[in-house]
C-alpha cells in the first residue's frame, strides 16, 4: 500500500502542469519558465523515485477481468488544468481562492482513487488504466500492458491503496487465468 506521501508526490505529479500553467501565467516569463520547469523537475524526480521504489515491490498474484480500458478518464482530469485560463491571480483574495481549489482538489484526490487517475503516469510512465474485477471485487488496475477488454488474467500486482482495491502492474509476468477444474 502506498504511504500518504507518496500519494501526495502523485498527486503533486498529477498536477504539476497546473503549477507551471500558473506560474507562466502570474509571474514575468523568464521568471515563470524557471519556477515551472524547477517545480515540475523536482516533482518529476521525486514522482520517478516513487514510481521505481514500486517497481521493485514484487506484489501479490491477482486475478482480473478487464470490464474496460478508461483511459479516456484522463481527458476529464485535464479540465483542472484550464482552471489558470478562467483569470489571473493579482490580488490577496485571488491567491486564497485559488488555494481553497487547490486543497479541495487535493483532499479529494488523496482520500479517492482518484490519485490513479494520473495523465503523467500515462504520458510519463506509460501506464494505462482499466476498470476491471481483482479477485472478484470492482477495482482500477495500472498497467503498461495493453490488456483487453473481457480478458481473464493472471498476474502479479501491487496494490497501491488498502482500502479501494487499486493495483499497479509492471509488464511481463501475464498469464490467462484458467480456473482449477476438479
């Protein structure tokens, strides 16, 4: 299971180019490319660390139905990226509201499954996202396989969260799931 930090590092990930949208947006340009390419390389490594750190984790055996492959999820998850459009931040009330976003976004993202739903783990990692049954549970499965839909699986995976039935999948080590017969 993941630890709540390394949660928050996916999260920072997850939003990083928010961070570097509005730091273009609100700071000189020069100025603003330093600060966002500072911040997301920072977050990136830190991201990167965690990411390997589960590489490593051998996991347990699973195993899973593919229901779907919800990649498209993450086209939704980019709307909070247009949050910088809607105006700048000049004043006091502005830095505070965008704040109250933020930690809302955060708060959710951390206490939901929505911290799988990561376009950079996509874009970054190559992971892609399936709504599929684990062990005869609804779950989300992160894989860099491209599994497909209504496939019978066995493989080994990581969960990632105790409580929400989320695992992460490295490639290799797939095999069709064929039930005992007695």
């Amino acid at each position: 299971m993941l630890k709540r930090w390394a949660k928050l590092i996916l999260s920072l990930l997850a939003y990083s180019p928010l961070f570097v949208i509005l730091s273009i947006k609100n700071l000189p340009l020069k100025l603003g490319l330093i600060v966002g390419t500072g911040v997301f390389v920072i977050i990136f490594l830190m991201a990167w660390a965690v990411m390997s750190s589960v590489k490593k984790l051998i996991g347990q055996p699973i195993v899973v139905k593919i229901d779907r492959d919800i990649n498209e999820q993450y086209v939704g998850f980019i709307v909070t990226y247009i949050v910088p459009f809607i105006g700048t931040i000049k004043t006091v009330n502005d830095v505070i509201s965008m704040g109250i976003l933020i930690v809302v976004i955060f708060a959710l993202y951390l206490t939901t499954s929505l911290f799988a739903v990561n376009p950079l783990l996509k874009l970054l990692f190559g992971y892609n996202l399936y709504l599929c049954t684990i062990n005869n549970k609804d779950g989300i499965l992160l894989s860099r396989e491209k599994l497909n839909r209504n496939e019978e699986l066995f493989l080994q995976a990581y969960s990632l969260d105790n409580g929400s039935n989320i695992f992460i999948h490295h490639k290799g080590g797939v095999s069709k799931y064929e039930p005992n017969k007695s």
